[in-house]
C-alpha cells in the first residue's frame, strides 16, 4: 500500500490540477509547509502591497533588518507570506502562458511546498537593484545577510546547485527556528 502524502486532500487536488509530477513530493527536497495560522503586518513592500510574516519571524526580521540599518544597509521587502492557494494561482498563471510545469518547478515551489506559506520567508532587496535579480548576489545588503543573517536565524534557502532544484535565489532567506518547529 503506497504512503499518504503529509500534505492534506486540497493540496493534492491543487498539484493535480497543476499537472505536478505525483513523485514531487519525495523528489522535491522541500518539507511540506502549512499555511501559517499566526501572521501579522510588516511594513509595506516595494510595491506598497500590505505583506504579513509569522510573528516569531516578524520580530526577528524587525531586529535584523535595524541591526542592518545600522551598518548603512537598506533592506526592502519584495514579498513574505504566500498561502497555498495564491501559490497554485502563481503556477497556473505561467501554466497559461504556455510555459511547462517541469520548468516552472526550477523557480517556484509547488502549492504547499513553498516557505512563503510558513511566514518566515522573505524574498528581499535594497535602494539600486531590481527585485528578484540575480545580481542582488552583488549588493552590499547580500554580502551583509551572508555574514550576518545567521544571528538572527535567518538563511539563504537556494544557493546555487541547491538539493530542491530550485534556481539561484539570492534573494530568497527565511527563518530558521520556526520552520524547524512545523
């Protein structure tokens, strides 16, 4: 008899309706990640959309993102708490734009796979370079994440060559100490 998935009947109804290989699951590296229950306001993003974060990782963002601040480092929001159902909504946007599911999966999580449903994951920027770039690898506000985000049990998700297959993501870190608790 083959194992029940962790993740609930309306997620495997999304990965379905996204054409998601059933093996994913196992093959994707990623833990399955619940919808976060306990989300409170952060400040806007750069697109002055109203995000929300988990509260443990709010405060911890809140203490980086000052101690930051205080070395001469701006860091910006581009996006935090994604639930489930706009992450399949994301996917089968570029579904519909003819692009394959096997090449969306190299740069977004499945529904119910991405840390963006936990809170704790912020995809980040700063004054001077385009969000979600590459190149942020190059900004002063990654070398201060690289050498400091840790403090704040913070880390990179996707660094290159990465065990779930997903892209570079430079920009992409979340906190460590509650996911570890899901």
């Amino acid at each position: 008899m083959a194992e029940k998935p962790s993740h609930s009947d309306a997620i495997q109804a999304m990965l379905d309706r996204l054409g998601i290989p059933v093996a994913y699951t196992e093959s994707c590296g990623m833990a399955y990640q619940p919808d976060c229950m306990d989300l409170v306001e952060t400040e806007p993003d750069v697109f002055g959309r109203q995000p929300y974060m988990d509260r443990t990782a709010h405060t911890a963002w809140l203490a980086m993102q000052k101690k930051a601040g205080e070395a001469g480092i701006t860091l910006q929001i581009v996006s935090a708490f994604r639930s489930a159902d706009y992450q399949c909504g994301l996917l089968q946007a570029k579904l519909d734009k003819g692009q394959h599911i096997s090449d969306i999966l190299k740069v977004n999580a499945a529904p119910g796979y991405s840390e963006h449903h936990s809170g704790c994951a912020l995809d980040l920027t700063t004054p001077g370079y385009s969000p979600l770039e590459e190149d942020f690898e190059n900004s002063p506000a990654f070398a201060w994440l690289t050498q400091h985000a840790s403090e704040f049990d913070f880390q990179l998700s996707f660094p290159r060559d990465n065990t779930a297959g997903i892209c570079y993501e430079p920009w992409h870190w979340c906190y460590r100490k509650q996911i570890e608790k899901n």
